[in-house]
C-alpha cells in the first residue's frame, strides 16, 4: 500500500472523491469555486499587503528558508494564488514563479501587484488547476516547488 503513496493517479484520485475538500464542499452547496471570492478579492488583497499581512508571510517564508527551501532561481508554481500574497515575495527573492488563480477578480488583481512589485516578472495562469492539461503545459517535473 505505501509504494501507492508515490503514485500521482492515487493523488489525483483522492482529491477529486474526497468530499469534505474545500472545492468539492463549495460544489456541493452550488456554489462555482472560481466565482465564490469575487465580492471579498480586494479586501483579502488589502489584507496581505498590510505591514501585518506582509510580517506573517515573511514568517511563513522565513520557517521555509530555515527548512532548507532556496528561492533564489527555483522553480515555483502556486495554486490558488489569489492577489500575490506568496507569489509577490517568492518572485522577489527570486524564484521564477507561476502563478494560477481561475478567480477573475484576483487574477486581475494579481496582474496589477505583478507589475508593481515585480515588474511583471510572474507567469500568470487563469484557469481551474483541475482544467491544466499538465502534460500540454509541460508542467510535469517542471517546478521546483508547488504551493497549493
């Protein structure tokens, strides 16, 4: 049974049949994940980037660091990424970062941060992660890091 715990099926499998994952709840209730952040995205956004905000990032990121995870020229994809919170400081330490948020509102958000804090140095991808054909994409093996 373990040797399954390296099969990416199994994963994938997993996510989709779990009921209680946040995606597979929102369904559930009739609610579209890509559209259930519209009305609150600027006021998230407001909320990273406040010196509060910004401060427990840097902690998160600075608990990574000490684990040994270097972001100087590595590759990070971040799911779900919402206005940048992440992404923003992972491409500012220098990773070269792609970002997917299917959120609209967000994304655009996320494109306006891109080019004010990193000048446009995020690759930014609007659409379900479930939807990205990994094997088009060629996205297998293609990061580094992945942050969902």
């Amino acid at each position: 049974m373990l040797n399954n715990i390296f099969d990416e099926l199994n994963w994938e499998k997993a996510w989709r049949e779990d009921e209680s994952t946040g995606v597979n709840m929102m369904k559930a209730a009739g609610i579209v994940p890509e559209r259930a952040f519209d009305k609150t995205a600027q006021k998230y956004n407001h909320q990273c980037f406040t010196e509060e905000g910004m401060q427990r990032t840097k902690r998160i990121i600075g608990w990574l660091e000490e684990q040994g995870v270097a972001f100087e020229g590595a590759s990070v994809l971040d799911i779900g990424a919402a206005s940048g919170g992440f992404s923003i400081p992972f491409a500012q330490r220098g990773a070269q970062v792609t970002a997917v948020e299917p959120n609209l509102p967000f994304a655009e958000i996320l494109e306006n941060n891109n080019q004010k804090w990193t000048e446009g140095k995020i690759k930014i991808v609007k659409n379900v992660f479930e939807e990205i054909e990994i094997k088009k994409e060629e996205w297998e093996k293609a990061f580094d890091y992945a942050k969902e």
